[in-house]
C-alpha cells in the first residue's frame, strides 16, 4: 500500500518548505521528504525553531518553520526518494525500509551541490569543500588553532571564510578564481538588490585581516598525512602558504539526478519551467537551484508559485510570477561572473585521482570519447556517490555530459526496490 497525498515536495530546503507551507495552508493533503535529518536544507542548516529561543538562521527561518508546523503537512525527514515505480508513485527508503508515496502534482526542490574539480593533493586529509566546512561548521566544528584557505569560485567563499572568522579559526586567505573586472560588473549589477551587497559587504568585514585576491586558483595541497600548504597561482607567478585546512569549491552544479529519472527537459545545465514552475512532465515542478542557481530569495519566491499552482490556485501563482524575472537575471549573471576559466582544465597531473569512490586516476580518463565508455573501462562515476563528485568535473575537464536516468537515485537495497508495486499503479512503469 501507499500514502496518498495531494501534493508531494522533495527537498526540505527553504524552497520546499516555502512550496509545501503555501500548499497545505490552502486545505490540501501535502508531503515533505527529505533524506536530512531536519529541514533547513544547507541555506537554513543548523536552525531548529524547537530547541532555539532564537534560531541562528534568523526570523524568516523561524516564521516559514513556524507557518510548516502549524500547516498540516506531513514531514518525513531522512527518507530518499529513489525510485519512480509507476505514474505519480514515489519509492522512498530510509535506514532499509522502504515505502511508497502517491501524489497528485510533485514539486521537486532537491537543490545543489558543489562542484569539485581535481588538482594534486585535493584527497588529503584537512582539504574539503567549502560547503563542506560550511556545514561541518554549522553542525559545531570548532576552527580555533587552525589556518584555513578558502578557495574556488561562488559567493559561497566569502560566506564560508566570515564563519571560518567568525567562530575564532584564522583565515589565511580567500581566492577566488574569477577575474576582477568580470567580478566589478556583477557587482554593478548588484545595485538591483542592495541587500546581497550589504550581505557581501558584512562577509568581507569579518575577514578584513586577510587578503582576499581574485584571478587566482589553487594549483596543489601538499602533506605528508594531512595538508600542510597549498600553492596557488595568478597566472603569472606561484606562491605556497601554509594552512591546516583548505575549503575548496568550484560554485554549485543541481542536483538533477530525480528530474532526469522524472523525464523533466533538461536546457542548458537546469531543468526547463514556465512562468509557474511547471517542468516538461505533467503534474512535476521544480524549484530552487534545479532552475537556476540564485539564492535564497528565488528558491522561497519558486517554491511559493509552485505551492500555488500545486492546488490550483492561478492567480496567488501569477502575482508571484511577476516578480521572478529579475531574480533570474541574478542568477543568471552569477553563473556568469563565476564562469570557470579554462586554465583550471589543466590542474589535475596524470596520476591525479579524478573519481575517488573507483580511484581512477586523469591518465587513465584521457582518450576517452564519453562517459559512457570511461565507466565501462574505468569504472568511473560508478561508486557510492554515483558520479555526484566526479560527474560535474569530468563534464568540466573532458566535455562528457551525465544524461543518465537509471534508477535507484541513491543506493538502496534490493528488497526496496524489488518491492510490488501497488496494481493501479504498475501502468506505465
């Protein structure tokens, strides 16, 4: 058997929260899943209205989380959606059980991950993501006695460094790889949403006593069991600074692996949607970073059109609508200002390990045609992440694209997925 709910939203993100408060509010039978084991998503990780007097992730956190509780939606925190077994059935499972969920539209808010690109020694002990030690950072990781670099390209990076300083950690230095001049432009541009440059301005307050150079990149960590200096690179010489940690990060690639499997039209790295989110499959929505990496402002401004439009409500949907554009063109001039530069293709060293869940090293992915032929040769985006690491940089580095929609999304067991699926459902699978 199933749960049958009106309205299914994947991703407790701020963008599924929004989609699923708005949905519920109006009387519908609405669920949120998630495989984290709180909503927040990575904007709002670390905040819990329930346990906070006063959240760290602000008001508007604690007035969405307030508004989801008070809505009626159910929440299933730590399920996966990983398997579509018949027309709007879902497959979730979490800790070896699995369930079946039944909708009748699906709002998909799964966001981003970052993207990271090989160099030499970026599998040492010490260097992570810089989302990664954002989040690590939210959840407690205490930074005091250690010298971080933070590196890469996104606004991301001056986020990650003020809370590097913030919680006492020394930050070495921020270097972000776009130029200057493209950097100036966005920031021209930024005079439309003067409160993203007061953001970015507070960021770079906290970090004053660190240098922060733009056209600059990371070149190699180095170490014996763990990093212990990182040499990057303008172009025109090569310095080494020594660090305890590097966070490093190349901006956000969706996490498209649900939409794709969905049959949603995938259009120039983001899912394709009209003006009220509404994917090339029926009954699907996407919001957030599947459409366009933006921030916090679109992802809440899409998951509440889609919410809308959800229980058929047109003109909430359409009032919202209207505001979007403007946000898209941020987005879009992000993707812009931190486009990667070509020089970042020539990092990884023939021995440099590309995919780490297979160990499969530059050498051994020179040549081949597509990704197709790498995984039947090397194994390469094979392992536990499916390709979630190295999928985005092999893209980047050999021009493969990852089309492949093949359930399960994420590893399950074969119990789960070999489960029968319920009889009015089967058609179509």
């Amino acid at each position: 058997m199933s749960d049958l709910f009106d309205v299914v939203v994947v991703g407790s993100g701020p963008g599924g929260i929004a989609a699923a408060t708005v949905a519920a509010e109006a009387g519908k039978r609405v669920c949120l899943l998630d495989d984290n084991a709180t909503p927040g998503g990575q904007i709002w990780r670390g905040g819990d209205v329930q346990t906070e007097w006063k959240p760290r992730q602000g008001k508007e956190f604690q007035g969405w989380m307030t508004r989801l509780r008070s809505s009626g939606c159910t929440v299933l925190q730590g399920w996966k959606a990983i398997d579509r077994p018949g027309p709007n059935l879902l497959r979730l499972e979490r800790n070896q059980e699995g369930r079946d969920v039944t909708f009748g539209a699906l709002i998909v808010a799964t966001g981003a991950r970052e993207r990271f690109l090989p160099f030499p020694g970026w599998t040492l002990p010490g260097v992570m993501g810089a989302g990664g030690l954002q989040a690590l950072l939210k959840a407690g990781l205490d930074p005091r006695g250690k010298r971080v670099v933070v590196a890469g390209t996104g606004p991301l990076l001056l986020a990650v460094a003020a809370g590097v300083a913030e919680k006492g950690g020394s930050v070495v230095g921020t270097y972000e790889q776009a130029p200057l001049m493209r950097l100036a432009n966005f920031g021209l541009t930024l005079l439309k949403h003067p409160q993203k440059l007061v953001e970015g301005a507070r960021y770079r307050i906290k970090t004053l006593g660190s240098p922060f150079r733009t056209g600059s990149w990371v070149v190699r960590a180095e170490g014996q069991e763990k990093v212990e200096s990182v040499t990057l690179t303008d172009g025109r010489k090569q310095w080494t600074v020594a660090c305890d940690w590097l966070a490093c990060g190349f901006h956000l690639v969706p996490n498209l692996e649900l939409p794709r499997l969905l049959g949603c039209r995938i259009r120039g790295g983001y899912v394709d949607v009209d003006r009220f989110q509404q994917s090339s499959v029926q009954g699907v929505a996407c919001v957030g970073e599947l459409t366009g990496v933006g921030g916090l402002d679109k992802t809440l401004l899409e998951g509440q059109i889609a919410g809308w439009a959800s229980v058929g409500r047109p003109m909430e949907a359409r009032a919202l609508a209207s505001k979007r554009p403007r946000l898209e063109q941020f987005a879009l001039g992000l993707d812009r200002a931190f486009a990667l530069r070509p020089e970042l293709r020539a990092l990884a060293e023939a021995e440099t390990v590309v995919c780490r869940c297979e160990d499969v090293t530059h050498a051994e992915l020179e040549g081949r045609s597509c990704s197709r032929e790498a995984k039947l040769h090397t194994r390469c985006g094979m392992g536990a992440c499916q390709g979630r690491v190295c999928g985005s940089a092999v893209e980047f580095l050999y021009g493969w694209e990852n089309t492949s929609s093949r359930p399960p999304v994420f590893p399950s067991t074969v119990a789960t997925l070999a489960a029968e699926v319920p009889a009015p459902y089967q058609r179509g699978r």
